[in-house]
C-alpha cells in the first residue's frame, strides 16, 4: 500500500519551495548591500567628475 499523505500539508510545502526558489533568485537579481550601491555610485561620480575636468571649455563670445 501507499503512504497516506495529506494533501493540504503537501500543497503548504509545495508553495514554500516555490517561494523560497522565487527568493533565491531575487537575491541573485537585486541581492546588493547598501554599502556596494552606495559604493558604486560614489565611483560613478567620481568617474563622471574626472571626466568632466579633461573637458576643453570654448571660450564664450561676449
């Protein structure tokens, strides 16, 4: 004979699995800590003023 199984414990676990998978993959997706976003747009500043400070300014006519 089969076991006996209770179907409303079986589609409780069901759905916890299936959410849990949902969960690891945000955590891959949007899984960055405050510390590396802010770290990343700190440097993107700074790249973007380095940048901005090579630029030849053309003198306005006045």
């Amino acid at each position: 004979m089969a076991d006996v199984v209770n179907l409303r414990q079986f589609r409780k676990a069901k759905a916890r699995d299936e959410k849990q998978a949902l969960a690891e993959q945000n955590r891959i997706t949007f899984g960055r800590t405050k510390d590396e976003k802010t770290l990343t747009r700190t440097l993107n500043e700074k790249a973007a003023r380095d940048h901005a400070q090579g630029r030849l300014e053309k003198p306005s006519d006045d």
